[in-house]
C-alpha cells in the first residue's frame, strides 16, 4: 500500500514522504491516526503543491531573518547598572532587558527577547557578544556593553 506521510513517523519517513508499507499497518494504523493519506495521483499533485509552497515559505523566511541581521550588525548596547566593588552587578541583565533597549532604538522591526541566546543573565561589569537566532539558518551577534552606574 503506497501511502503519504502528514506528518513524520519514527521509522518511517518524513511529512510528505511516499511510502510503501503493509496493507494492514497503513488501513489500521496510519489512516486512522491521520498521519498519512493515500498516494492516488490527485494528492500526488497537493502534496507537490505544499511542499512549493513550504519551500516559499521557508526562503521568504530566511530573506527576512538576513534583512533583520544586516540591521542588528554593528549594533552596541550600554546598560549602566549599580556594581559592588569587585565588579558583580547587584542585579542582572537579562534577554528582556536586551530587547527592550534594542526595540528603543531605529531597529523597523520588534526584536524578541526568545531570539536572543543568552545562557544566563550577564551578572558582572564588561563587554560581553550576544548572538541572535533570527531564523534557522540566520544569526547575528551584538555587543552588550555593561558599566558600573555613576552616582
């Protein structure tokens, strides 16, 4: 039984995916699940479509996570935070905090903090280099400048 696969099955194949599996398995298993659907020449045709259009989609996507990184490059942030005398922040700068302050700037898009990788919030006074996930295949890094505040 030819089937295709909706969505990816362990063992399997990947969504949209042409498989060929036993009769019982597809009829019992996999068409019932709604995790394939049978490869007659009509859904042949919608399959392809989907996938040119998730292909469309996906270059669309990665053009506007390029764009979004060529504004973010060169880009320097300053936070002035209150310091202990061995340099440790009392608080913390965190990936809000990064994105409020790049979303106060020029930026003709709105950063979102889930975009900035920061294993742990910056704790102590220094330049520190953040990157920034705008797409799969798209990173841009920014440098966080953090100095003691005067006063």
């Amino acid at each position: 039984m030819k089937l295709i696969l909706k969505q990816s099955v362990d063992r399997l194949g990947e969504a949209g995916d042409v498989v060929q599996v036993k009769a019982g398995y597809g009829r019992n298993y996999l068409l019932p699940q709604g995790l394939a659907y049978v490869a007659s020449e009509a859904n042949m045709v919608k399959i392809e479509a989907e996938r040119t259009k998730a292909d469309e989609v996906a270059r669309r996507d990665r053009l506007e996570g390029s764009r979004r990184a060529s504004q973010l490059e060169g880009l320097s942030l300053v936070f002035n935070e209150r310091a202990g005398e061995d340099g440790k922040l009392f608080g913390s700068v965190t990936a809000a905090d990064i994105a409020e302050s790049a979303n106060a700037g020029d930026l003709d898009f709105e950063l979102d903090r889930r975009t900035i990788v920061l294993e742990e919030p910056i704790k102590s006074i220094g330049v520190v280099s953040v990157a920034v996930k705008l797409h799969a295949e798209v990173e841009s890094v920014i440098e966080v400048r953090v100095e003691r505040e005067e006063g």
